[in-house]
C-alpha cells in the first residue's frame, strides 16, 4: 500500500488580516511552504513621503511668514506716508499762516509763566519788566516805582519782538489782506505793499499817540531840549515810560527781522533802508544803555507820527482814494515839521546844551556818560539819520512835483513792481502754487510706494522660485 502522506490541520485560504503587524514589511513572492506573507510600504518608502510632507510644510511655512512680512511692511509705509502726510499737512498750514509759529512760542512762555506765576519765575522777565526799585522811606505812598535797567530788558524786548512778528502777520494775512481784495487790489505785489503800509499805519497810528501821551510824563515835553540833559543821568524811569521805550525797541528789532529774512520785496531803496534800520538800532541800544532815553523818546515821536502819515497816504495811492492830492499835502508839512524842524533841533540842542546842561564828564563808578565821547556818537548818529531823512525828502518833494505837473502819482522807489505781479487767483489750466505742491507731494508719495513694491515682489519670486527647485 502506499504511503500515507501526514494530514495536516486545516487552515483557512485566505487568513485573517493581522492588524497589529507593522508596516515596513517587504512584498515578496510566495514562501516555500506555499503561504503568502502581507504586503507593504518600505521603509526607504514611508520616507521619502514624510520628506516631501515636511518639504510642502516648509514652503507653506515660507509663504506665511512673506505675506506676514509684506504685510508689516505695507503697515510701517503706511504709517511712514500718514506721518509725512501730517508734518506735510502742518508745514503748509504754517506756511500759509505764517502768523501760527511765533504764536505758539508766545503761548508756551506766557503757559509757562502760568504754571508757576511767580517773579522768582524767569519767564517773568520775558513778560514783565524788571528790576523794579522799591520806594524811599520818605516817599509819598500813592508815588508812582521806579525802574532800574538791567540784562533782563533783553528778554522782554525778545519776548515783545515775537508777540509783534504774530500781529504783523496775523493783521496783514487775517484782516488786511481780505481788505485789500475788497479795494479791488488782485495782484500779489500790489496787496503785499498794501498790508505792509496798513499795518504801519496801523502801529503807528497807536504808538505815536502813546508816545506824545508818555512824553509828556517827562520833562522832554513837547520837545523841550533842555529837559534832555537836566538832571543826568537818567538811570530810573516810570513803568510807562520803559515799558514805552522797550516796546519800541522790540518794534524795530521785529522789523530788523523783517528785512533780513527778506518778507517785503526790496525797493530800489534798499541800503539806505538797511542804513537807516542800523542807525536806529544803534541809537536805540546806545541811548538806553548810557542813560540818554529822553533824547530817544523825541526821535521815536517824531519818526513814529510821521511815519503814520507816510504809510497812510501810500495806501490812498494804492486803493487810488480820492482824497490822495489833499492828503498827501498834509503828509509832507508832517514829515518836514517831524523829521526836519524837530530833529534838526535836537542836533542844534546838542551844540548849546549838551555841555552846558547837567554835569559834563565821563565817570563809569557814577554813570557819567555825558562826555565828548557820547557828544560825538550821538552827533554822528543824528546826522546820519537827518542825511537819511533829507534824501528820502527829495523823493517826496519829487513826487509831489510831478502829482501837481502831469497828475502822475508814484513812487520811483517801486519801479519794477509791477512787472512781477501775478494775479490772486490762478488762470484757467493752471495749478495755484498750493495745488503744484500738493501734486509734487502725492508723486513723490507714488515713488516711495513704487520703490518698495518691487522689493517685496522681488523677495517673494527668490522664495518661490527656491521652492520650486526644490
């Protein structure tokens, strides 16, 4: 009989499939006892995925964290157009009105006096005057104090020098220019010429009267010479009269400022403008540092009236009012009686009185000025100022010639004025200056924008574009 071959137990066909088993198993073929093993991924495999995962993470990663970075970056030019904006938006209003600086800085030293108001405060000296005397013990109690001179003086006449630069602006942008355009003034030169002379008459128009007022609280009233050197020096004055006297100061200092950041158009005039600021200035400081102010505040009367007329009947030449013939009339007796007759007194006062007058010598402890030293610089700074006065006489008495003679009424100082005019308002197609600047802003806006733009666009290409190769 054959053989029997072993039985073996029974298996299923198809196994069960073993979930547990791991997964870097290998395919193969069937074994040699005929089963079949389980197939797979290898390991090599299961690999090569989790690096292409990991790889497509990072470039999302990438992506991210650029648009992230364009977006900041979009944020801070933002904030850099908006600021550049702001300072654009402030330096055209400032521009504009021109009165807004000087102001604030007026504003921040009277807040700052506010906050302490108190004379052991510093910026009292810029508001106040200083140096305040007490009175004698013999003294009547209603008398009025008396005050000294002192560094301090300076403060008050800078601080008043900036409160005057904000009503000469404000007045001539606010009040006169809108006047100017009522008289039916359309061009820049004419209206600039015509707030400059308004605002002079203006000023003047108040502090002539209030200097007649103060002199006579001295004993220089009306132009008594002798009053000029009784008594000397005259080191205290009433808190009216110094306060009058810095004021003034302040007023020229102002104008001074005026001419050398070259706010009005330049007449034909010029140095002898220049000439005749330098003069005062000096006479000004000298006059009050070595005790001469009773001679100040005759030349400061004189000039200030007639300088009123002066600017009044400009501005009836600009305007073309009607009653130019008449009143330029009146404004030349003021200016020859003010400017010529009075002040061509105070010179002669000087040969006749000067020396005679109250003591006569130099003596520093006791504050003696009234010397040959101070006899010559002040003749020679009230012969300047005659020599100026006399060649702008030959302007007046020259125009006054040719208004009676050929009915023609200006000024030859002014020649050329006209050919720079440009109307207020701008012609059709054409952009006002404000608008041009606006139009040069927003492209220089449009380049920084455009110059950013690329870079973020060239940054993100690289990122890509190594994404890509790998």
């Amino acid at each position: 009989m054959p053989a029997k071959l072993p039985v073996s137990p029974a298996k299923e066909p198809f196994p069960l499939l073993n979930v547990d088993a791991p997964d870097n198993t290998t395919p193969s073929s069937a074994s040699q006892h005929g089963a079949v093993r389980r197939s797979g991924w290898t390991s090599e495999g299961n690999g090569a995925l989790a690096t292409s995962l990991a790889h497509l993470s990072g470039v999302d990663m990438a992506a991210g964290n650029n648009k992230k970075h364009d977006l900041s970056r979009d944020k801070r030019l933002s904030k850099r157009r908006k600021a550049r904006s702001l300072v654009r938006r402030v330096k055209q209003f400032t521009t504009r009105h021109t009165w807004i600086l000087p102001l604030a800085i007026a504003l921040v030293v009277l807040s700052g006096y506010a906050a302490y108001p108190s004379e052991s405060n510093p910026l009292s000296h810029f508001i106040f005057l200083s140096y305040r005397l007490p009175l004698a013990a013999d003294a009547d109690p209603d008398a009025s104090p008396q005050y000294g001179k002192g560094l301090w003086d300076i403060a008050f006449v800078v601080f008043y020098t900036v409160v005057l630069t904000f009503t000469r602006e404000f007045f001539m942008q606010e009040v006169f220019r809108p006047l100017a355009r009522f008289a039916g003034l359309r061009s820049r030169s004419k209206q600039a010429r015509f707030m400059e002379q308004m605002y002079t008459a203006l000023y003047f128009g108040v502090l002539g009267p209030a200097g007649l007022y103060v002199m006579s609280k001295t004993p220089v009233w009306f132009y008594n010479t002798r009053g000029m050197y009784e008594n000397f020096p005259h080191k205290t004055h009433l808190a009216i009269v110094k306060f009058y006297y810095l004021f003034e100061a302040a007023y020229w200092a102002q104008q001074a400022v005026v001419l050398m950041l070259g706010m009005e158009k330049p007449r034909k005039d010029f140095r002898e403008l220049v000439g005749h600021h330098i003069v005062s200035l000096s006479l000004i400081a000298l006059s009050y540092r070595f005790h001469f102010t009773y001679i100040g505040i005759a030349v400061y009367t004189t000039h200030d009236i007639s300088d009123f007329f002066l600017a009044t009947s400009k501005s009836l030449n600009y305007v073309d009012g009607p009653l130019m013939g008449p009143y330029y009339f009146t404004f030349m007796c003021a200016w020859v009686y003010l400017r010529h007759y009075l002040n061509l007194r105070i010179i002669y006062s000087l040969f006749t009185e000067f020396k005679t007058v109250g003591p006569y010598e130099l003596n520093w402890e006791t504050e003696q000025y009234k010397c040959t030293i101070s006899f010559v610089i002040t003749l020679a700074l009230l012969a300047a100022l005659q020599a100026l006065n006399l060649f702008w006489l030959y302007f007046i008495v020259r125009i006054a010639y040719r208004f009676v003679v050929h009915n023609v009424a200006k000024d030859e100082r002014s020649d050329g004025e006209e050919d720079t005019e440009f109307e207020d308002s701008p012609k059709d197609g054409e952009a006002s200056v404000a608008e041009k600047q606006a139009l040069l802003d927003s492209k220089a806006d449009a380049a920084t924008t455009a110059a950013a733009s690329p870079l973020a666009a060239n940054g993100n290409t690289k990122v890509n574009g190594a994404a890509a190769k790998k």
